[in-house]
C-alpha cells in the first residue's frame, strides 16, 4: 500500500506542477483551448515517470523530490522548444 501513496503523490506533484505552469502562461500556443488538460497530464505523466526512474535509482525516500524535478524539467524545456521554434521563425 506505501508504494501506492508513492504513486498517488508522484501524480499530485506533477499535477501542481502543471498547474504552476499553466498560471505561469507556459502552455504552447498551437495547443489551444485543449492545452490546460494537457499541461496537467504532461505534468502528471512526467512526475509518474520520474518518481519510478528516482524509486528505482535512489530509493523510496528520494523518489518524491526526483518526480518534482522530472515534472520541472519536462515543463521548461517545452517552454524552451517553443521559444527557440519562435525565434528561429522571427530570424528566418
């Protein structure tokens, strides 16, 4: 049952992350109204994944801190695609 609150906070964090994310205007444009639901799920699914891979590597108690910054990361480098994607179209 541990491992199933594990989970459970995993998604939560990245849910907020998402959230954080949206109020922080880092939703690509091109996704359009549909985009608020797909930021929470990418924020979700990449805390999901990155709490395994920290369960896996460093253990049940780092797990938690592993999936925040794995949800993190995952949100800044979309901003950051889409910034570049911009500019390179701005230069060209």
């Amino acid at each position: 049952m541990p491992t199933f609150y594990l989970v459970i906070t995993w998604i939560a964090l990245g849910m907020i992350i998402g959230a954080f994310a949206l109020a922080a205007r880092l939703k690509p444009i091109a996704w359009g109204k549909r985009g608020q639901i797909w930021m929470l799920a990418l924020g979700a699914g990449s805390a999901l994944l990155g709490g395994l891979l920290g369960f896996w590597l460093v253990g049940r108690l780092f797990s938690a801190p592993v999936a925040l910054w794995v949800a993190v990361l995952v949100i800044c480098m979309l901003w950051l695609y889409e910034r570049l994607v911009k500019k390179r179209i701005k230069s060209a």
